[in-house]
C-alpha cells in the first residue's frame, strides 16, 4: 500500500485568503452589488461560487455599473486604475497582497530616484503588469529566466546610465531565482537587488521541492492558471513524476499504482474544502489515511506578541532579515534588532537556511507581516553569561550604544551593561563620546538578577592588565635589559616611558650628553624611545632608565681625540667671574680661568671675553675621572712672545 505525505506547508496563503474574505464580506454587507477586476484568484471552484452569489467579474473599468464596489484582487494593479477609480468616484476595496504592495511601493519608489528596474516573472501575468504599472512602462524589463537576464546584460547594461533595482514576481520560481542572482555582476555597487519572492512561497516552494525528492510521485493541486500552483509542478517536476490537478476528480485520471511513496502539496489559490477534498479521496482510492489537515492547520497556527518562536532565514538583505515562522506571516528582522554592531550587515549575522530563535515584538495580521527580535532573545541567554562571567571575573567584550547620564550602556551579548563614567577610563576633562560605537573591554562588578541589570568597569580591565604586565615585567627585568617604550608624560626633571603596563622615569640627565634646560628640549609625549634599565627597587616599584648610548659620549670621543698640549678652537658658551667655559667639541666644555685669558691683569672677563667667540687655547691639564678640562689663551701668548724674543736673538 503506497505511503502518503503532504508537505510541510500548502493551501491558501495569507494574500489570496485575506482577498477572498474581503470579497465574501462585501457580499453581506452590499446585497450583491460587487465587482472584482478579474478573477478574484486563480481557482474555479472558488470564482464560481462566488459568481453564483452575485460577484460579476470585469475586464474593463468602464463595464463597471452604477452603484457596483469594485475590488482589486490580491495581484494588484498598475496607478493607472487606481487614478480612474478615484477620479470618477468610484468605490472600491484594494484587496491587493500585502507582499504585492511591498512590491509596488519599491519600485515607485527607486523609479523615482531615477533607478531603472528590472522584474523577475511572467510579463503576461496580472501581478506583474501591476508592478510595471508602478515603475512606468518604459523604466522597466520583465525577464522570465537567467537566460533573458543574461542577455539583458551583455546587450543594455553598458548603455544603460541608470542604476538598477531588481525585485521578483511573488510567486516567482526559487530554484530559477537563485541562478538568476548568478547573472548579475559581481561589482554591484549601483545594483540593488530586493527579496520579494513571498516567504510563503519561497517556503511551499522549498518544502515540495524536498519533499518531491524524498517520493515516487507529487500530487500538486490547484487552478491550472494559478502561477504558483505552476511553479510547484515545476519544482517538483525536477525531481519525480508530477501532476497538477484541480480538483479531487482529476485524481482517478493519474496513474499512481506504481508508486510506493505519493507526495501532496496544494498552491497559494487553493482553498481548504478543495483540499479536503483531494484527501479524502486521495485515502478512498488508495486507502490510506492522510493527515493533510493536519499539516495545513499548522500552517494557520498563531503568534503573539512578546512570543518565543523559532524561524529559518529565507532572505536577507543589507537592512533586514526575512524569516519563516511558520504561519501565514511574513517575518522581518531589522538589522538593528539583530546586533548592535554598526560595522555588520545581517549576512555578517545569519545565513539563509539558518535555524534561529526571535522574540515577536509586533503584528500586523492586516498586512501580514511579523517583525521580530534576535538581540531580546540574545539578552535573555546573554544575562545568563553575564552573570556567570562576574562569578568568573570574566573580562568580556561589547559595542559602546549610548552616552547616559552618568556613564555608558555597553551592549554584551545583546545585554546592556552600564558602565559608570568613573569606570570607563575617560578623565574627567574628556568627553564620553569618544567611545561611542567602539568596542571595549570590560568586567562586570554588579548585577541584579530580578531587574537583569548590570554594571561593568572598562578600567578595572586595564588595572589587571597593568598589573599583569608589571608581574610579567618584574618577572625578566634586570639591569642593562634594552626596551622600546613609549614616552608617556614629561616633567622639568624627566620623562615617565611605558615599558609594557609599567613606567620608568628617565632623569633629565639621562636624556642627552649635552646640557639641556628641559627634557622637551629632546623628546616629546608619543615619542617611542630605546631606553635600558639602570637601576631596579621592586620593593619600592621605582625604575632607573638610561636614554643616552655610550658611544655618544663625547668625553670618550675628546679622551680619544685630544691630549694636553694640544691648541684648538673653542667657543665661549658662558662667562663667569673666575673666568669663561669654552666649547671644544659638542659635550665638552674647559674653562679658561680668569688668569689665563690673557697675559696681563684681567679684572672683569667681559672685557676681554663675549658669549659666542671662537679662541684659539692651549689644553693645559684633562682630568676624565672628574670631567674637568683647563685651557689657556694665556699659554699661546707666552709661546708667542718667546718665539719673538728668540728670532730677534
């Protein structure tokens, strides 16, 4: 006996359902005086009782008769009848697919930015000549396939100067939709493609399509001109022998006797009695109980508001992500309610096909639509974490959201931690605002469970690092060890250098062999130095550093350069009333005593001596050891006056 399954998803979706209701309702309330603007919906059995209750159908607005509502079905149409029903007064209900207008307002809307647009469907079908009554006639190229997008592409895009904007039929193929996004070029900056196969589509679609792979034959029922219904033969069509039927009769027509396991889907247009019908036929002839309803109440199940649900990720795109939640909604996810990252983009978050659990925040049964919440899931699990990472002394990660009163909220695992202005790190003189948005790391120090509140401190990060690092550095330090650090603050008597979470001072006169009346005069705040440790007191924190290099000392380079006796050049760099220092070679400075400037009584070296002139001296006594030099003007005169007395002898 053949095994029977239904598809997870099938029968009246939410548009065609809402359409007819509407319809249905007129009826009672007019007494009969309804017109719809073509078939309601693509299904006999549903057109002609509703013809039997006095709905008269019309191809043309002028048909219309006095006193008679129109209504738009749930394909939609173009502005244009819209215009003419308004302009002659004309009362009509617009019972056009939430999704179908979602559809009509893109369009509109990126046609008149000045976007060309490009619709995936069949240009023949209402629904479609709807949307391009939207974007206007000539702004637009409907494509059925890749191959017709493809050649779009290669004969029009290069002369196009408009950008683009892409959408899809409601009911259109996934299976070609997806090799459709293939064709497009990768470089898509002034391409935008919008998702806006229906998810209940894009789900009947995919539950046939693994279904059909799992049987010997599909059953697909619905009206032979609904789109969808098509597209569910197509789909399944791919994978075993299938039929489309339209009612419970056609069944006696199939050969089904060969076929050890029968699926069974119904399109977008079937009503519920027509499939109950399909049923229960379906078990007399095969004898087999289906549990068909079952699986089509399912798909009418309810949601509330502040509910757990779990979805599957159909689409997304750069601001939304687009789930099933397995009712006749469509689920929206705005990025803001996926994460608090601004550098992230829902694909960044979740991928298509992904299982994942949302809290609904609002309903719209009107229109169809579900938006719901990953972050408030995300912070029920993520309080969880945070309290246990407090228990832990767990330093986390998050985004700085706002700048409050009094401090910042951090975002942690979709948990808002606030972090006191005293713990953030930020002196006082500072604003907040330089962590807006950025990623910090932080420890929390308080929470209130029954409030799910917490408190967390950036700085209390920072202290166990530095204190971390000192262990670390305390660990290897010794004296004459090279480090690169970073000048962290400058004082009249030294600099404080970063070696690494802990800082050591450079004394003023470690900083250059030359006198220098500031440590500004050599480095500046940011400056990175090569200092090496000259003196260690762990007990006390205190480290000695050393800045000038050895080989720089210029008393090394006089002691091998110069000896006693020599006559050089020298500069005066200073007077003084005992005599003048002199400048031999940059570092190295001899004084010229009072007695020595010249060969007589000198009373005042002013007289004889200026700042800044260059004499010509005798080196007369080095002392290294002590770093003091003599030179004497004095000596050359003397040799000078022998060497005259000497000729003249």
């Amino acid at each position: 006996m053949a095994e029977i399954k239904a598809a997870q998803s099938a029968g009246f979706c939410f548009g065609v359902d809402r359409a007819v209701k509407l319809v249905y309702e007129e009826l009672e309330k007019n007494s009969g005086k309804v017109a719809t603007l073509g078939p309601i919906i693509h299904n006999k059995d549903v057109v002609d009782d509703l013809k039997n209750k006095g709905v008269r159908i019309v191809d043309d607005l002028v048909c219309l008769e006095k006193g008679e509502k129109a209504v738009i079905r749930s394909h939609g149409v173009g502005r244009d009848v819209y215009e003419y029903l308004e302009s002659n007064g004309i009362p009509y209900i617009d019972a056009t697919c939430p999704f179908v207008s979602r559809i009509h307002k893109i369009v509109r809307e990126y046609a008149e930015k000045g976007y060309y647009i490009l619709i995936a469907g069949d240009r023949n079908h209402p629904e479609v000549q709807g949307i391009v009554g939207h974007c206007g006639e000539k702004n637009c190229f409907v494509f059925k396939d890749d191959t017709e997008l493809r050649d779009f592409f290669s004969k029009n895009y290069t002369k196009l100067e408009k950008k683009l904007a892409i959408a899809a039929q409601t009911t259109y193929n996934i299976l070609v939709w997806g090799e459709c996004l293939k064709v497009i070029p990768e470089d898509k900056e002034n391409i935008l493609v919008f998702e806006t196969i229906c998810s209940a589509t894009s789900k009947r679609q995919s539950d046939a399509a693994k279904l059909s792979r799992e049987v010997d034959a599909m059953v697909i029922v619905g009206g032979k001109n609904s789109s969808n219904t098509k597209k569910l033969f197509n789909v399944c069509s791919e994978n075993c022998p299938s039929y489309h039927i339209e009612n419970a009769d056609e069944l006696y027509s199939l050969n089904l006797k060969n076929a050890d396991k029968i699926g069974i889907t119904a399109g977008a247009s079937t009503p519920a009695y027509i499939i109950k019908e399909v049923q229960n036929t379906m078990a007399e002839i095969l004898e087999e109980d289906i549990n068909f309803e079952e699986a089509l109440e399912q798909s009418f199940k309810k949601v509330h508001t502040g509910e757990r649900v779990k979805a599957y990720v159909a689409a997304l795109n750069n601001s939304e992500a687009i789930v099933d939640i397995g009712t006749k909604h469509t689920g929206y996810v705005p990025l803001d309610e996926l994460t608090d990252d601004p550098g992230k983009k829902p694909s960044d978050v979740l991928s298509v096909g992904d299982e994942v659990e949302l809290i609904v925040t609002k309903i719209n049964d009107q229109e169809g639509i579900v938006m719901l919440s990953k972050k408030k899931v995300d912070e029920l699990v993520g309080f969880d974490n945070i309290v246990k990472a407090k228990d832990e002394d767990k330093v986390l990660e998050g985004i700085v959201q706002n700048v409050v009163k009094g401090g910042i909220l951090v975002s942690v695992d979709g948990v808002k931690v606030f972090v006191p202005a005293s713990q953030t790190g930020v002196g006082r003189d500072k604003s907040l605002e330089v962590l807006l948005k950025q990623k910090v790391e932080l420890k929390v120090i308080e929470t209130n469970e029954s409030r799910r509140r917490a408190v967390g401190s950036i700085k209390a990060v920072s202290k166990a690092q530095k204190e971390a690092a000192k262990a670390k550095f305390w660990e290897t330090a010794e004296v004459d060890k090279v480090y690169k650090g970073e000048v962290k603050s400058i004082t009249s008597y030294g600099v404080f250098v970063d070696l690494g979470g802990i800082d050591g001072m450079v004394h003023i006169s470690e900083l250059s062999w030359s006198r220098i009346k500031h440590p500004s005069q050599v480095v500046k705040t940011g400056d990175i130095l090569e200092v090496y440790i000259k003196e260690l007191d762990q007990e006390a924190g205190r480290i000695s550093l050393g800045y000038k290099k050895s080989e720089d000392n210029p008393w090394e380079k006089f002691k091998n350069t110069y000896n006693v006796g020599d006559v050089v050049k020298a500069t005066v760099v200073s007077i003084t009333p005992f005599g003048a220092f002199a400048q031999i070679i940059e570092g190295v400075d001899g004084l010229i005593h009072i007695s020595q400037i010249a060969d007589k009584r000198v009373d005042n070296v002013n007289d004889i001596l200026s700042v800044g002139q260059e004499v010509d001296v005798k080196i007369t006594e080095i002392d290294i050891e002590n770093k003091r030099i003599s030179i004497s003007i004095r000596a050359l005169l003397e040799n000078s006056e022998e060497a005259e007395d000497e000729a003249e002898d």
